[in-house]
C-alpha cells in the first residue's frame, strides 16, 4: 500500500431475510497494527448487489492485507472482491 493512494475494493453482498449490517474495510499491516486507511460502508443488506469502497491510504504498509469487520454479528455472503488502485486523476 502506497501512501497518499486511493484504492476501491469491489464486491458482492447479500445477507439473509433483509438483515443489513454495516461493514468496515481497512488496509492494514500484518500484525493489525498500523491502519493505512479506514471506510465504512453503513449498511447492506437483501438480495445481491454490488458494492464499491474508496479507501485512501495516508501511509505506506508493505504487504498490507484488507481486513472486512461487521459491525454487528450476523450472516453476510460476499463474492468477487477486488482491490485495485484508483487511478490517478488530471
């Protein structure tokens, strides 16, 4: 993870009997120590859908790892994750 980078994670949710839950996505060091960048996406829920999540890295990690937390307990299926940089805007 490069500092002073955007990156956006794409994915897939759906959780079951209309349950939506929030979802926070970090970029962090292995040990969980360092945070680069935190997000949260405040609620999904219901039937699939795709979801994109803008995260901003204010520091430098070598093999970083994106971490998924609910915020609260619950069944969440995800699918098709991608983490990618953004590219760079003129």
């Amino acid at each position: 993870v490069a500092a002073n980078q955007w990156y956006e994670v794409n994915l897939a949710a759906r959780t079951d009997n209309n349950f939506h839950v929030g979802l926070v996505f970090s970029l962090e060091s292995a040990d969980g120590r360092t945070v680069a960048a935190r997000v949260t996406l405040p609620e999904i829920g219901g039937a699939w859908k795709p979801y994109t999540v803008a995260l901003h890295a204010d520091t430098a990690i070598d093999n970083a790892r994106l971490v998924i937390s609910p915020i609260e307990p619950g069944a969440i299926w995800i699918d098709e994750i991608a983490l990618t940089p953004r590219a760079p805007q003129p």
